[in-house]
C-alpha cells in the first residue's frame, strides 16, 4: 500500500491498520503481494519476486482460517506469548496466537485457528490503531 | 582433486569463555600466531588474510590484527556472514589458493560476545504521539511480540517444532535429551566454555527461554577466536614431512545462501540452504554421509540440532528422531555428533564458530584430540549456519 492510500484509509475510517497487509472493514483479511508469473506471495514491498526475478504483482487475499505448523512461546519478556506460523490455505503466516494459554497444554501443533483484531490504542489525533492476531478456531 | 587440492597445515582456537583482559585483536592474535607456530611457518609466507567478525563489521579488524602481529601488505578481506563468518573467512583464503593467487593462506575468526544478552533483538523506536507506518511492512512500531517473534531462541525453537508437525515424534522431553548429549560430551573439551553435565530433569526444569528451548538448550554467547593456514599441494608437498604428516585434506569447502522457498519470508528456512551445501559438499568430496566419522554441525539451540541431522543426510528424510534414539549422534555411536560438545556447551563466539568447528575435526583426524578423541577418525564434516541465510560445509580428510 502506497503512502496515499495510507493517509486515504486512515481519515476515512479512523483506524489505521498495524502493518500495510492488515487490511480492516467489516470482515478484515491479510492480504499479500502475489507476483503475476510465478505465483509467489510476499507480504512486504519487494523490488522484484525472489523466485522468479519479475516485477508485476497483484494485490490477493489470504484465507482468513488456517492450521497451526509450528510455534514456540517465548517467555524472554514480562508476559509469555505463543509465536506461531499458520498455513492458511497454502500461505505460511506469521502471527501471535491470542486468546489461549501460553502453555504447552493449550497450544498444539495442527490446531485450527482464525484470524481476529484488536485495537492497539489511539495516538493524539483520535487515530486507533488495529493489529492482528488469530485464535483458536471452534471447528 | 589431484594436484588443486588444498590442505590444513596449521590450525588453533584460543579457550572459549570470558576473556575480560583480552580485547578482539588480542584474541585473533593469539589464534593466529599460535596457528603459525602449528603450521611451523612465518607470516611472511602467507599470501592472502581472511578475517571474520560480525560485532565490530566495519571496523577492519583484519587489518587491526596485523598491526599487532605483523604488516606485511597482503591483502586483507574482512567479512561478516551472520553466524557463518567463520567459514567465509575460510572460504575466501581457500578460493585465493584454489586460483593460484596465492600458495599460503590464513583465515580467523574472532568475536566477543560475553554478556552480550539475547541477539536478534532491536531496540526500541523513537516515540512518537501519532502512528507512523515505517519500513517494508509499514509496521507503526516493532513487530516482535505483536507478530510473533524474530528472537533466535524463537525462531529457530519454531524451526524444530516445524520438522515435528511435518514428520513427528518430537517433544520437549527429546530436544532436551539432545542437549543433555552435547553437555556431556562438553566434560572432556577443555576448550570449551561450560564443561558442566546436566541432568535431563535439570535441562527441563532450567529457566525457560523460548519453549522447548531452555537455558542449557541454548548456545552460549562468550569470546573466542580460532584460525587455520591453508596451502596449495604443491606447497604442502613441499614441507617437512612433520607437517605433511599432520596435513589434513579439504576434500570440500562450500558456502550457499538460501534459495527461495515458499513460507520463508515467514520462518526462514535453515533446511534448503544446508541440504544444497551438503549435497555440493559430498559431490565434490566423492564421498557419501556413510563415510563420515564425526561430524560437527550448528547446534545454535537443541532444537536445531534435529533438523540437521536431517539436512547432512546423516539419516533418511524425516527420520532424524529415530536417528538420535538409535544412540548414532552420542560420541560412543555410530555417528559422533558434536563431541566438542557444540555450541550448547562449547559456546558461540559467533565469527570463531566457523572455524573452531573445523578445528575440532583436524583435532580428531590428526589424532590429537586428547580424552574426547574419536578413535582413527579419517573423514569429517563440519557445518554452520547464519540466519539471512549463508551456511558452510566442510569436509576434511586424513590422507598421508
């Protein structure tokens, strides 16, 4: 996302999304840079594809759904979090597991978890920020 | 290789640990000379210096060491390759020799790391009172925590756990096990910076750092330096027969860089890189994994140990968990895995692992390796690897 189309989502809604491939509304979604000829997905700006060293890519979403390949809670800081890597549809995501016990019990390989939002405060001229995470799954 | 071969005719590493009253230079000086005196040859000789330190990158630490040790206006290269610093030093002073450049080269690796608390980590941003997007990923402020973690205990503890979900049979009860390995073979390393055997209950209950990494399951930062003279046959050949009797053979010296794979903008992939350096390394040996006696490979965390096992194809694809309950890896099995007792125990002076890992197998192939020495070891391997990714394999040979 451009810096225009930055400022454009920011006074129009408010909200600000954490990184540029957050993508907020009713129903938010990540979305990545997929390079139109090789397929490869990138969630950052890239010069040109990694793979295939072409130079045209098009905006798609990622699924929002996806299971659990690998994970590790890193208890280095005050407040013990789960780091994990989520295969959404054919897309590894990286993310931080909320809503569940940072503990070995709670958090397991293959576990099914969604995407969710939360807000991450207001800076001084009333502009919330909106980070993701994902949760575990009901299915 | 016949007549282009290139051999190891001097090789040293200063103890690793904390060195308070040793500054970088003063380390890598003390490798180096005492790697000429192994190698019974003056710094006159030598034709080509690589150096390799990562904490002090731009500060020609090369060149800082010649002042000390000796100017002899060579040409110096100073590279940093993330965890595989080392082994581009000795890539570069290898590749000089190999062109005929030079008959003689030297290569060192130095760092200081005591203290040096968790790497990886990136200080703070400057506060601001509005959100600002910034970098690649238009963040607004630090991604660690938020978006998961880019911390090395993380990241490579998510490696491990990754080769779990894909083939299975991992737990924190085997990664610690690994650990446990790599600390008692520590007890017979002088060298090395903690000689402490733990208990599997003191492994698992230590401190948890970033699960199923605990303390002990990671590699320790200390200071160290390590460096080797490389020669051309010719110049071998050339030598007293006391030193051509303590020559040990690069039979392969290879360095690759990640390849693009699908998902590793997401969690690097150590695995690629390492296979491909492999595989490049036992082409160009015309040898096979069978014919290794030890090996020494990147145990930068427990975790990482596994997936390595793995990627050297010093078992079949996903089954790196039966190769270490078989007993191979422990110094008394089939296929010795870190006797120095890794980076876990022996510790990991970032920019001196690469070459004291190679240090270790000339130890054991000229039969000087003391009480840890694996009896009439003739092949080895040693490999490191350095998130970014650079990963080097080595492969040497007891030949005369």
């Amino acid at each position: 996302m451009s810096e225009n189309q930055k400022s454009e989502q920011k006074s129009k809604t408010g909200e600000i999304p954490f990184v540029d491939y957050l993508v907020l509304g009713e129903d938010p979604y990540l979305q990545a840079n997929e390079c139109e000829s090789c397929g490869a997905r990138y969630f950052d700006r890239r010069n040109a594809c990694a793979s295939c060293f072409e130079d045209n890519f098009r905006q798609v979403p990622i699924a929002t759904e996806g299971e659990v390949t690998s994970f590790s809670i890193v208890q280095m800081g005050p407040i013990p979090y789960v780091s994990a890597v989520v295969d959404c549809d054919g897309t590894s995501v990286k993310c931080t597991l909320m809503n569940v016990e940072a503990t070995p019990e709670s958090v397991k390989l293959g576990m099914n978890v969604k995407l969710m939002t939360y807000s991450m405060g207001e800076d001084s001229e009333g502009v919330e920020a909106i980070a993701f995470g994902f949760e575990p799954a009901s299915s | 290789m016949g007549s282009d071969a290139v051999w190891i005719i001097g090789s040293n590493m200063t103890k690793f640990g904390k060195h308070p009253d040793k500054d970088v230079v003063d380390l890598a000086a003390d490798a180096s000379r005492n790697a000429l005196k192994d190698a019974g040859i003056s710094l006159a000789d030598v034709g080509v210096l690589g150096v390799g330190n990562l904490m002090n990158a731009g500060a020609g630490i090369g060149q800082q060491l010649q002042k000390q040790i000796g100017q002899t206006g060579i040409p110096v290269f100073n590279v940093s390759n993330a965890c595989a610093t080392g082994a581009t030093a000795l890539r570069v002073a290898v590749m000089a020799v190999k062109a005929g450049e030079t008959d003689v080269g030297m290569a060192v690796g130095v760092e200081k790391l005591a203290g040096a608390g968790l790497l990886g980590q990136r200080g703070p941003k400057p506060e601001s009172d509005t959100w600002e997007p910034s970098g690649r990923h238009g963040a607004l402020s630090s991604t660690e925590g938020r978006i998961g973690t880019s911390i090395m205990p993380g990241v490579f503890a998510q490696v491990g756990m990754e080769y779990g979900h894909k083939y299975g049979g991992t737990s924190f009860e085997l990664f610690a096990r690994i650990s446990e390995k790599n600390h008692a073979h520590s007890t017979l390393n002088p060298l090395a910076a903690y000689q402490k055997r733990f208990t599997l209950d003191e492994i698992m209950n230590d401190v948890m750092i970033a699960y199923p990494n605990t303390r002990p399951m990671c590699s320790g930062n200390c200071d160290g330096a390590a460096a080797m003279i490389v020669v051309s046959d010719e110049k071998m050949k050339s030598m007293p027969s006391e030193v051509q009797k303590r020559a040990v053979k690069i039979s392969a010296s290879v360095l690759t860089s990640d390849p693009w794979v699908d998902g590793c903008q997401i969690l690097p992939d150590v695995n690629t890189l390492t296979r491909n350096a492999a595989t490049q390394a036992y082409e160009q040996a015309g040898i096979g994994p069978e014919d290794l006696d030890l090996v020494e490979l990147h145990d930068c965390f427990a975790t990482a140990e596994l997936v390595h096992y793995d990627n050297l194809m010093l078992c079949e694809e996903g089954g790196a968990v039966d190769f270490f309950e078989s007993g191979a890896p422990w110094r008394d099995g089939a296929k010795p895995v870190n006797v120095s007792g890794g980076l876990q125990s022996k510790g990991h002076p970032i920019a001196a692992t690469g070459i004291a890992n190679i240090h270790e197998i000339v130890m054991h192939l000229r039969g000087e390796a003391g009480d840890r020495q694996i009896e009439g070891a003739k092949v080895g391997l040693a490999h490191v690897i350095g998130l970014g990714s650079a990963c080097g394999v080595h492969i040497l040979e007891k030949v005369a």
